[in-house]
C-alpha cells in the first residue's frame, strides 16, 4: 500500500526517474515548451519550478545547486541568462500544464508543458486586458485613496446635481 506517498513513481525505479525528470527539465528550458504526458508534465513542473526559482538570483551557489540537478551547462546557462532574467518579478507558477487529448497508441493522456512568460499569444491578450480594463472602485463613496481636493470636488458636484433636481421638481 502506499499511503501518504506524495511522489509518482512513474513506473521506474528511482535513478530512472531522476534521469527522466533531468532530461525533461533540459528540454524544457532549450525548447520552452514540450509535449509529453500528463503524468511527467505534471511530475516535471514540481521539479522545475524551485530550478526557476533559483535562477533569479544569479550566484555561483545557485548555479551549482541547479547544475546537480540538470548536469548540463547549456542548459544551466539558458536558465539563468534568458528564463531567470524574464520571470524575475513572477512569484511562482512558472509552467503552464494545457491537456491535448489521448494518444492513438496506447489511449495515454497527453498534455503541453510550457514556460508562462515565453508564449507570446498569453501574454499579449493579458497585457491588453489589463490596459483596457477600468480602474477598480472601492465601496467607500469618497475613495479610498483620493487626495481630499477630489474628495471635495466630487461633494461639491454632488451638492450642484442635487440643486438642479429640486429647480426641476418646482
């Protein structure tokens, strides 16, 4: 039985799987985006966002600490040049898992594992979003952070509006 066992074991033994996750991660930082199934997709984000996380700071401890997880300079070079200088003010969820269907083979679940910050079709719709999207209002009437020359322009526009309805009214 293996309760409370919080690791996929993938269907290999230990060294092969440290071996798999290596060579997926590698991938994934020289491709940006990979395909492969869902299980590894989703073993392979919880192995290399801490990698990405580390990269943000650029010492040579990191650098070491990421090289004996990947075993590959150009890789560890691809990290902390172009990845870690891109998701530096990101404070986690590097990866995107996005599912693709079944494999024709052997009915296994497939899926794309990509780095957020490097998918030019996400990241241009949410720019324009946020630029299109209106200043969020607080509950409080007056404003929550407005200076209080505003605050007295909004009473005083509200006092003239208010004076209109009752000339009107009569």
């Amino acid at each position: 039985m293996r309760h409370g066992d919080k690791v996929n074991n993938l269907g290999r033994k230990t060294a092969h799987r440290h071996a798999l996750m290596m060579n997926l991660a590698i991938s994934l930082f020289q491709h940006k985006r990979i395909f492969t199934t869902l299980a590894k997709a989703k073993a392979l984000r919880g192995y290399v966002d801490p990698l990405i996380t580390r990269s943000k700071e650029n010492t040579t401890h990191n650098r070491r600490v990421v090289f004996s997880y990947l075993q590959n300079k150009e890789a560890v070079n691809e990290l902390f040049s172009v990845i870690g200088g891109k998701v530096g003010s990101r404070p986690g969820g590097y990866t995107r898992v996005i599912k693709t269907g079944f494999r024709p083979g052997d009915a296994a679940e497939m899926a794309l594992i990509e780095l957020v910050d490097f998918n030019e079709i996400y990241t241009q719709n949410k720019n324009t979003a946020k630029s299109a999207e209106p200043k969020k209002k607080t509950r409080r009437s007056s404003g929550a952070g407005t200076t209080k020359k505003a605050a007295a322009k909004k009473s005083a526009k509200a006092a003239d509006e208010t004076a209109t309805e009752e000339g009107a009214a009569e």
